[in-house]
C-alpha cells in the first residue's frame, strides 16, 4: 500500500500491520496535516509493521504554488525505489 498524502486513525493501526506499506507526505501539505499522518505511522512503527515513510521538507514539493506542498504524489510516483518496492511485495 502506497498511502500519499492520507493520514487514519493510530488506535486502528493494527488492522493493517500485516500491509507493507510506504507512507509519503509533505511537512507543509495545507491540506493533510502533517502531525495525522505521522501518528498513523508511529502506531505502525510501534506495533511493528512493515511500513516506510517518506517527508518531504518544506518547500520541495511546493514551488511556488502553497497548494502544490498537497501534491506528494508528483515526486512519490517518480520515485523508482518506491516503484520497484511495490511491485515487489508479495500477497501472503
């Protein structure tokens, strides 16, 4: 699973522990608060899950549009590593 720019509720993490999943976020999204979406991943860290998480700093998704700060995915889905991770992993 490939979550950008989401966030859910850490007292649910368990449901998806078993779920690889690599987190993408950017710390000024001023849509997705980014305080949410590293909750969740902290609830997966601590009931270690397989989860990554990638944020960018402020200003590398953004230019020079605010809104654009919400639009992880441009550089989540250029991302080759993250690519070849997904397609990777494999249903148990």
């Amino acid at each position: 699973m490939v979550p950008i720019c989401g966030w859910g509720d850490p007292t649910k993490a368990s449901r998806i522990a078993n779920i690889p999943v690599w987190v993408f976020t950017a710390e000024d999204d001023p849509v997705v608060q980014v305080e949410g979406v590293r909750a969740i991943v902290k609830a997966l860290q601590e009931l270690n899950a397989p989860v990554r998480y990638t944020e960018y700093e402020k200003g590398v998704v953004s230019p020079p549009l605010a809104l654009m700060a919400h639009w992880s995915w441009v550089p989540a889905y250029k991302n080759q590593r993250m690519i070849e991770w997904l397609f990777s992993q494999i249903k148990k």
